[in-house]
C-alpha cells in the first residue's frame, strides 16, 4: 500500500513539482483514499484520483485597471475549473498578494471533496487574484472588481460556475464584481453567492462559515459527552469566518479569549463579549482597521506582535486565518495546554505533522474540508433560493445549516470511525465521503 500512494504521489510531484500547497492537499487525501480504493473493487484500476487531481480547466488572465493616482496596475487574475461531476463548478474567489495556481489548485481540490460532503449538488472550484486590498480605496476596489470581472465574466455563469467570497473577498468586492456580471450579460441571474439581501443574498451567508464550524465542533465534543459550555477557545483570524465562529462559540457559552490577524493575536482573558465582538465587526469590516487596536478599547487585553495564538491555554482551538498557521510545535503547545478540540474553519490551516500530533493524542480534530463546509453549503442554499425566486427565512436557513453539519457529522463517523479503538479519524471520513460521490458520478458519466 504505501508503494502504491509513493508511486501515485511521485506522479503528482513530477506534474506538479513546484506546487507546494497543491501537493500537501492531494497527499492528505491520497493516504486515506488509495487505501479504500485498493479495496473497492468499482473504483479500483480507473485512475479516478488520478483524473480528480487534473483541473478540467485552469484559466490565468490578466487584469488591468487603474489606480487612484492613475497610475495603470497589472495583476494575475485565476479560476480553476476543478471538477464538475456531481454540479456546476463552485467556490470562492481569493483577493491576496500571495495567490498562485498552487494556492488556487489546492484549494480547488479541497473544495470537490467538500462540496461533495455538504450532500448538495455542487462542483469544486476556485480562482481569485494576486490583488491585495490592504489599503485600497473602496473605488480602487471597486475598478479592481469590474476589470476582473470584466474577463472571468465569460467562463462562469449560474449552471457552469458560481463563484463566491474567500479571503479578501466579501460583501462589498462581491457586490461590484456581480453589478460588472449583469451589465455584460444583460441578465440578473444567481452567478455569484454571497450577494447583498436586497439583491438575492440568503440570509446567514456572511454567518454561515463560522456557524457550521461551531455546529461541527459541538458535535465532535457531543460525542463525549461534552459541549462548548464553559469552554476555554482561542481563535485565530478576524475576518468573516473568526469573527462568526467567536459569535457561535459565545452563543454556546464558550469564552473565546484571542482573536488574530497577519501581524499578532490579541489575548483577552476575561473573554470577549457580544460587545468587544461587536467593536472588532465595526474595526475590521467598516474601518477595515489592525486586530491590534482592540487593546486601546480594552486596555486589560493585550496584543502579542508576530506570533499566531496556539500558545495560549485553552480547551478548544479554531484556526479561521489562512493555510499552514498551525505547525507541529504548535500542536504540541496545543496538547501540552490541555485542548481536546481542534476544528479548522480555515482551509488547511494544520500542517500534515500538527494532525499527526492531534491524531496520535486522539483528540478531536476535524479537517476544514469538513468542519467549514457551512459556508459553501448555505451558498449552495442561496442557489437554490435564487431558483425558487424566493427567500427563505433566517430560521429556516440556520435549521438547514445545522442539519448539514450534522449530516456531514454522521459521514465522517460512516467513514472514519475505527471499530476496535472507536476513535474517529474525520480526515479519513471526510475525504472518503467526499470521494465516494464524486468518483460514482465520475464512473457514470465515463471518461470525459
Ligand atoms: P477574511 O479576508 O475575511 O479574513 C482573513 C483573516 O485571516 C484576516 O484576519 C487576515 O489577517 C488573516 N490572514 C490572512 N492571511 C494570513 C496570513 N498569511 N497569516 C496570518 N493571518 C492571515 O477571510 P475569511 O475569514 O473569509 O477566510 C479565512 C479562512 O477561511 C481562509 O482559509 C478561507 O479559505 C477559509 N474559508 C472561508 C469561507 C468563507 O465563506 N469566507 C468558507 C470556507 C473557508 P490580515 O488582515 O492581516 O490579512
Ligand atoms: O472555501 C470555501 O468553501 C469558500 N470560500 C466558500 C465558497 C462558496 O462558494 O461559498
């Protein structure tokens, strides 16, 4: 067996060599799925993986516009058409410096598998732009987002690709990037998710990220008997998805103590309130301010400059920023700290030897793929509303969230539960369950 994945994964390095975060994501799946593919007799000898780890489609353009100073900017704009075979192309779309197609492909991939656990009918994409909006004006953004869309219009549309937020992206990049859709299409059609209310936005969207990966945790703690009630959780980020999981946790009776961004984390140890919350929602997605300027309000909270929060004790750990911030030595603080709970809201924010770590303890971790599903799949529900030409309430929309969690729960236990030890191995489970359904409507279409 370990031939088999050495010798599928060479293949992958020797066409991919330099995609680093491309590599890592094919390789946390291969060990997991070659193993039941070997197995199971219909998937085995159809080099389904083989054919899953090809993009159907890489599309690279490049994106002029100008600045406020008129000076004429160039950028690399992308979108990886991934895998189509259970539904259009979907996922979200990343504004940040460090965007390349390894980044991008990565993420592609994850998304397949995880469209495919959110039980809905949907395909996995990706794209985005080496763009960095820090410090931007909002007519910068605004130029940026038409002259982006102004090119990706022609491959995407509401039955081939629907893409929607990631980092960089929200509310406001997507509301520019779907006036500069309709204006070349002539059509007002459901091709982006995350659209404002009034516009054919769903209710819980911005929410839905941070929510699902709460919802998620608390099911993995359900099953000890446990729950977020008097928990101890350090979170890292302070965008969207940090700011709606440290919303749910709160909720639950959790006391979230940091809260993070690319320069520190903030360390609150009387725990931040509905009110600091609230405060840290205005600083960052209206003033568009630094997490560090938290400590001016609440001056007995303290900002640590260059280091991430996984060295703060705690009971549960919900990394929300970005990939690879959580190390192996950072696994080992976690551990040593006394946390039994890790639940990624982030894409691939744990190395492949900090989930060792976690596994060989045989504490609770859930892979994002899994755990931050909630975010595609109420995207997947705004779809559905924008068909029915209707809006469903926000009670109905948290009631479908959370029955999705929990049906993702259940299929990570389907797939990864060990018998003998009763230790359930989600990486295994949800990569597993994600790859059943895609590779059936693979086998069933043939070879396209
Ligand atoms: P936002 O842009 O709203 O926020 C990103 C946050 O992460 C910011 O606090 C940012 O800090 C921090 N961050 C970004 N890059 C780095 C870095 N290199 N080092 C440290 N911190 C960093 O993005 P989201 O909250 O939407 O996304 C966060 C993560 O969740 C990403 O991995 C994304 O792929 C994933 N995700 C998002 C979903 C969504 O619906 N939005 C759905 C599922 C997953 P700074 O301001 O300093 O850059
Ligand atoms: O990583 C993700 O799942 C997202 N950024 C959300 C994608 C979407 O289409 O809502």
């Amino acid at each position: 067996m370990e031939e088999k994945i050495k010798g599928f994964l060479d293949l992958v390095k020797e066409r991919n060599g330099h995609e680093s975060e491309f590599i890592q994501a094919v390789e946390e799946v291969a060990e997991t799925v070659i193993p039941y593919i070997v197995k199971h007799d219909i998937y085995h000898g159809k080099n389904i993986l083989l054919r899953m780890v090809e993009p159907e489609r890489a599309i690279s353009f490049r994106v002029n516009w100008v600045d406020d100073h008129g000076e004429i900017q160039v950028n690399r704009g992308y979108r990886i058409q991934m895998n189509s075979a259970i539904g259009p192309y979907k996922g979200g779309l990343r504004f940040h410096p460090t965007v390349n197609m390894s980044i991008l492909k990565f993420l592609a991939f994850e998304q397949v598998f995880k469209n495919s656990l959110t039980t809905l009918p949907m395909g996995g994409g990706k794209g985005g732009s080496d763009f960095d909006p820090k410090g931007k004006s909002d007519n910068e953004i605004m130029r940026f987002c038409h002259a982006f869309m102004s090119e990706l219009f022609r491959h995407i549309g509401p039955n081939t690709d629907i893409p929607a937020g990631d980092i960089g992206v929200g509310g406001r990049e997507i509301g520019f990037l779907f006036g500069m859709y309709k204006k070349l299409k002539n059509e007002f059609t459901g091709v982006l998710t995350g659209k404002g209310m009034t516009w054919g936005g769903s209710l819980i969207r911005p929410e839905a990220t941070g929510y699902g990966n709460v919802y998620f945790a608390e099911k993995m703690l359900q099953t000890k008997g446990d729950s977020f009630k008097g928990k101890t959780v350090v979170i890292s980020g302070s965008g969207n998805v940090a700011q709606y999981a440290a919303e749910k946790t709160i909720q639950l009776g959790g006391k979230v103590v940091t809260l993070s961004d690319s320069s520190g984390y903030i360390l609150d140890h009387e725990g931040i309130d509905t009110d600091k919350l609230a405060f840290v929602m205005e600083l960052k997605n209206i003033k568009r301010g630094r997490i560090s300027e938290y400590t001016k309000v609440y001056p007995n909270a303290k900002f640590v400059a260059n280091k991430t929060p996984w060295e703060v004790k705690c009971e549960v750990a919900l990394p929300c920023a970005t990939q690879n911030e959580l190390n192996e030595h950072d696994a080992e603080m976690l551990l040593k700290n006394g946390c039994i709970c890790v639940s990624e809201g982030a894409n691939m924010p744990s190395t492949k030897d900090a989930i060792t770590k976690f596994h060989e303890a045989q504490i609770l971790f859930a892979p994002g793929k899994a755990s931050n599903a909630g975010g595609v799949a109420t995207s997947g529900l705004e779809m559905t509303q924008n068909s029915l030409r209707y809006n469903w309430s926000r009670e109905e929309v948290d009631e479908k969230l959370k029955d999705i969690m929990s049906n993702i729960h259940d299929a990570c236990i389907e797939y990864g539960k060990d018998e003998k030890t009763g230790y359930i191995d989600y990486v295994k489970g949800a990569n597993i369950a994600g790859f059943v359904k895609v590779a059936d409507a693979m086998l069933a279409q043939g070879v396209v």
